[in-house]
C-alpha cells in the first residue's frame, strides 16, 4: 500500500484518479483549496478510513510524508484560469516549487499534469513533445501557458539539480462525468445548453478543432506514467488522436440529445488555438502500449447521461 498525495483531488480529473487510486488498493490524501472543486465529487469516498482530505492552497508550502505526489491543483476551463490571472501563475509556479520543495524532502515521486496548453497555437501538426510550442506570452491565456511551461521547467530543474524522481505529462481536452455544469469548457457548455434547449454557443466558425479524450482513459496513463522507470520523466502527451471540429461535437451532442437547440456564433476568444491533435506514438511506446479506448460517441453518451441526472437533481 502506497500512501500518495493528490493536490487539486476535488477537482474533475482529481476526484476520478483518488477513486481509482483507492480502489487500486492505496493510502490517498486529497489536498484542495476549492476554488474550481468541490467536496461533493468526493464525498463518497469520505467513508473510506483510507482517504483524507485537506483544505489547502498549494501556494502555501506543506509538510506531509507520502510516497508519490500528483501535482493537479489549478484551474483548467479558460474561463475559470482568466477569472485571477495572478492566482493561477501563482498555482502554477508557486505551487509546484512547493510542491516540488516536498518530494525532494521526503524522497517522492512527482507527477505533473501538465497541458497541450504548452504547445500554444500550434504551427506542427499533430503535436509531438518534441514541438517547443507557439505560445503568446501575454496573452489571455499565457497566465495558464506559461505557468505550466514554467512549471514544466521547475520540474525538470528540481530533476537535474537535486534529483527529484519527476513525471511530466502533458493533458490534451478531456471530458467525462464530474465536470461541473457551468464550468465553461467546450463539452459541458453544450451538452447542459442542449439538455436545456438553449441556445448552442460555437465561439467563432467553429471550424477549430480539438481531440477529446474521455477521463478513464486519461486516469489509466496517469497512473501508467507514474509506474515507469526513474530515468523516464516524459513530457509525454496522454490524449485521445481523435480530432474534430466544434461544428461536429455539436452535431454529435445534438444527435445523441435530440436537441431543439439552435446553434448562434459568438465572437472567438484572443488566441484559441486553431487546431490540437496530440501525437501518442511516445505514450503508447512508454506507457505499456496504452492508448485511448473510449471513442467520443461513446463518452458522449455517458457524459451526457451524469449531466442529465446531475440537471434533474438540482432541479436546473
Ligand atoms: P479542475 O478545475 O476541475 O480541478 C483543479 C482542482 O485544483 C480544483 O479542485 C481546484 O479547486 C484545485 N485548485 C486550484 N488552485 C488550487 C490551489 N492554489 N491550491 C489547491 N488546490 C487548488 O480541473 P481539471 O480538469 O480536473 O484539471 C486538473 C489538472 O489537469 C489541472 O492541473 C489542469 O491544468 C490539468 N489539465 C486538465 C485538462 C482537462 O482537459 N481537463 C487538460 C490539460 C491539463
Ligand atoms: N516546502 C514545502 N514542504 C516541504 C519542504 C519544502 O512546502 O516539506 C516548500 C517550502 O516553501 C520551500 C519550497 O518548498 O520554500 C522549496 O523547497 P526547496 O527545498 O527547494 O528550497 P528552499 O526554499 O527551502 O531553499
Ligand atoms: N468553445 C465554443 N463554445 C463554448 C466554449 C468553447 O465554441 O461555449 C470553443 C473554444 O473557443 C475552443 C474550444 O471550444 O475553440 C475548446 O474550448 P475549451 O474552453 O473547452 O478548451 P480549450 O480552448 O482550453 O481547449
């Protein structure tokens, strides 16, 4: 039994990787400030004498002795990154210094979510880790970008100078039950618009693209990534090849939700990137042969169905 600490556990991706983590048998802390979690995605789990959960901010430092760290505290939706640009590089940097200040003291393994973020608006295409990325250093989004490229550095650094044992991946757009309604990312915006008959908001043409990966898939090679050797740190991209554009996903979750919506076009935010797809040629060779096995359709379905029920229970 391992005991691990997961920072930003009450979040999306959070809350699903303390589950797994439990049931695969281990000792797990879930550390969160609330900012973008909630308790409700874990309350479940509370029950468990093998589950604690910690009010904190990781800006802050922290002293714990634990065997692994996953390093996912920070918001992720644009809309929620942008609401404290200052907090979110604070996360970002601050965070993972001390993050990082922690597993060299107490000799643990660090895992850092990182994002296809890092590739900004990407001129290779599909990316590759090798692509140093195109990136508007202060743009709207650069609060995000940059501190998880600033990140990626710390981390490496804290690798090469006090030899820390540091995993790097990097997350392409992942979806699945326990987003939060109003969270603003792509999927959760139309699927509650299209459950609710609502106007379908394509930010610009539409004609952008992006590759979804449904969350189970993403939790299996976090948890592959965090097994492999010392000497492999990545960045490795962990995202789903399938790559569509806006104007499809809403054709999909109209057809799979049978929705009166109309479709409006809003203006497109400053430097939305054009096109992502990640190349998993690496992942697939480090991590064990992993690879996505949820197609979209699929995840659609089973996200739709948590939103529907989440909607009825809220009475929204
Ligand atoms: P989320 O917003 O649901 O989860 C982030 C969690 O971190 C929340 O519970 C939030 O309260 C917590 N948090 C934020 N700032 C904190 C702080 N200072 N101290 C302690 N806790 C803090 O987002 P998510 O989708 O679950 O993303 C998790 C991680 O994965 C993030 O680091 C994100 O950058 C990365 N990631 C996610 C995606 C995706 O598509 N979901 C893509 C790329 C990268
Ligand atoms: N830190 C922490 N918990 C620990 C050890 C360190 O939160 O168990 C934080 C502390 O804030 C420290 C930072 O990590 O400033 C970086 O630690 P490091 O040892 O790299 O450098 P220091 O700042 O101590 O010289
Ligand atoms: N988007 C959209 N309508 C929305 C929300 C997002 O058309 O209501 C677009 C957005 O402009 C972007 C894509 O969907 O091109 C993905 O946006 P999201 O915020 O989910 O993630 P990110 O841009 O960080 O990949």
């Amino acid at each position: 039994m391992k005991r691990i600490l997961v920072t930003g556990g009450a979040g999306f991706v959070g809350s699903h990787l303390c589950e797994r983590l439990l049931n695969d048998g281990n000792e797990v802390i879930c550390l969160d400030n609330y900012f973008t979690g909630k308790k409700q995605k874990i309350i479940h789990l509370l029950d468990n004498p093998y589950f604690e959960l910690v009010r904190h901010d990781i800006t802050q430092p922290f002293y714990i002795e634990v065997d692994e760290i996953y390093n996912l505290a920070c918001p992720a939706s644009p809309v929620q990154y942008q609401y404290n640009p200052i907090k979110t590089i604070k996360t970002s940097v601050m965070g993972a210094v001390n993050m990082l200040g922690l597993a060299k003291r107490i000799k643990a393994k660090i895992l850092q979510a990182s994002t296809s973020e890092v590739y900004g608006v990407p001129d290779v295409h599909p990316q590759n880790e090798e692509y140093w990325g195109h990136v508007n250093p202060i743009g709207v989004r650069s609060c995000y970008d940059e501190g998880k490229r600033c990140a990626e550095s710390l981390f490496v650094n804290y690798h090469v100078q006090n030899d820390v044992l540091i995993k790097i991946i990097r997350i392409f757009n992942t979806y699945g039950p326990k987003m939060e309604p109003d969270d603003g990312r792509v999927v959760s915006n139309f699927i509650v618009q299209a459950l609710k008959g609502k106007d379908i908001t394509i930010f610009g043409d539409g004609q952008q693209t992006r590759s979804f990966q449904y969350v189970s898939d993403l939790i299996e090679g976090m948890i592959r990534m965090m097994k492999t050797d010392d000497d492999f740190i990545g960045p490795v991209n962990i995202g789903n090849p399938g790559e569509f554009t806006m104007l499809e996903l809403t054709s999909e979750i109209i057809d799979l939700t049978g929705s009166k919506s109309k479709i409006v076009h809003l203006p497109l935010p400053q430097d939305d990137p054009t096109q992502r797809q990640p190349d998993i040629t690496l992942a697939k060779k480090k991590l064990n042969g992993w690879e996505p096995t949820i197609p979209l359709r699929e995840g659609l379905i089973k996200t739709i169905a948590y939103f529907e029920q989440l909607l009825k229970e809220e009475g929204l």
